[in-house]
C-alpha cells in the first residue's frame, strides 16, 4: 500500500500566471507530496508562463483540459464550418495561443492524457459522461479528428439533481473507484455517498461561484480529508497583464475585455458585466 500523504489538485488556470504563481505558494507550505492538474492551463494570456510555473515544480501530473484539446487539434484550417463565426473566433484563438507558446510548450502538451485514473481515484477534466459523449456527437461527416474541437462537455456542477450525481456514484462503483475529480465548471464542491466522494477542484485562474479568489483542493489521505483552499492573489497585476495583450482577439470584441475584468474581480461570469 502506498504511504498516505497530502495531494493537491487545481484545474483551469487559463493562463492567469498571478494566480497559479499564489496557489503554487499555497500548495508548498501544505507539503504536498504531488500535485494533479486537471486540465485548461492555457486558454488566458500569459500561457507559457504557466506552463513553466507546472513544469518547474516536483511531482505534478496534468491531464488534457478543453483548450488543450482544442489547441492540439490538427488542421483546423480545413475544419468544413471553420468560417462560421464561432469556429472561426476560436480557430483565431488558438492560433494565438500557439503563436505564444513554444514548441517544448506543444511537445509537453501533446503527451498528457484525457484522464487519469491513480490509487482508486479517478481524475477527469469535465465528466465521464462527456468522455463518452465526445466520441458519439461528432457528425458523420466531420473527420473523427475533429472531435473534441467541436464538443464541449457540461461538467458536474454542485446543482445535478440527486438522480444525476446516483449515476455518476453507480458508474464509480462499477469501476471500482472511491474518489472522483473533475473541474470544468470553475464551481469547487464535493459531494459523498458512503465512501465515495465527487470533488469539483474549482479554478485557479477564473472562479465562478462568486467569490474571485483562485480555489484548489487539498486532498489528506491520512485523514481521508478534503479541504477546497481558497487565497489571495495578486489580481491587479493579471488586470495589467491583461490590458497590456493588446492582440487578444476575444478583447477585439466589444466591451468584452472591461466584462472579462470585472469577472475576475467579482467570480461572476463575464456574461452579467457587458453592457
């Protein structure tokens, strides 16, 4: 059996460096032996920064997150609908992430896996029931490849009804798991039924649950524990980051930058900020 020892886990740090930089401090005055992340590092301004903050520490296991996924996609340029206006805003998206991410940056992203499974537990960027949904919702003729680019998953969020979150234990116990975590929805909760345990680990770098500060989970095996962690962080200075990325193109949209501020000074989604 393995020595129980403190395990953190994060998730969604979309490229707030400041953020990941406070919860990073964090994770290092617990000792925690291992740290676990969940996936969506990249998909905010200063990517590479963070994926330099994950990769300069000990023990750390990343798992692919929607915006990983997304930026790994090949071809994007000869995805059929990529001139609609969605596609083609996150097809520009990624290029930019791309433009400012290094080739050890892709070649570091393109060997973590979808999901990770580690003494009993279970970890998973959105659900296991997305996992399965992105293979059975790519139309017949779209190339396979083009999966995940197309596909974005709910998530498990604190409001399931109690027949959604039976199914998620029932499906645990089939695979005999006792530990379940996710992110996705930057909303932090944990849920248990008996031994079992569903634990969303929130988001460093864009909380949602209406308080703005980055949350991580602080797993204790001796005592079976877990602790959602909140901090402070240095958040005008992800605020000048911010107005300084002047080629961003979600900010060329308008009054969709002032929105995205307001949403880290708030936790409350960009979409209550626009005028």
């Amino acid at each position: 059996m393995p020595t129980p020892e403190k395990i953190a886990l994060l998730s969604d740090i979309h490229g707030n460096s400041p953020a990941l930089r406070a919860v990073l401090d964090d994770v290092a005055r617990q000792d925690c032996a291992r740290v676990f992340v969940l996936g969506d590092i990249i998909n905010g301004v200063d990517p590479h920064e963070c994926m330099e903050l994950l990769r300069s520490i000990g023990d750390v296991t990343c798992i692919l997150g929607n915006a990983e996924s997304g930026l790994l996609t090949p071809d994007l340029d000869l995805f059929p609908t990529h001139r609609e206006s969605m596609y083609a805003d996150l097809v520009r998206l990624f290029g930019w992430y791309r433009a400012h991410l290094t080739q050890v940056d892709l070649e570091w992203l393109r060997q973590l896996p979808a999901t990770w499974r580690w003494d009993g537990a279970y970890l998973v960027h959105d659900s296991p029931a997305d996992r399965v949904l992105v293979e059975e919702t790519c139309p017949p003729e779209i190339d396979g490849k083009y999966r995940e680019f197309i596909y974005h998953g709910k998530g498990i969020k604190p409001n399931l009804s109690d027949a959604e979150f039976a199914e998620i234990f029932a499906w645990m116990r089939s695979q005999h798991l006792s530990k379940m975590f996710c992110a996705h929805t930057h909303l932090p909760f944990y849920r248990r039924d008996g031994d079992r345990v569903i634990c969303n680990v929130g988001s460093v770098g864009i909380p949602l649950d209406g308080d703005p500060r980055p949350s991580w989970v602080l797993l204790d095996e001796m005592e079976s524990k877990i602790t959602i962690r909140r901090i402070d962080y240095a958040v005008d200075d992800y605020l000048a980051m911010i107005d300084q990325t002047t080629d961003y193109p979600d900010f060329s949209q308008p009054n969709f930058q002032r929105a995205y501020k307001k949403m880290l000074q708030t936790g409350v989604h960009w979409k209550a900020h626009l005028e």
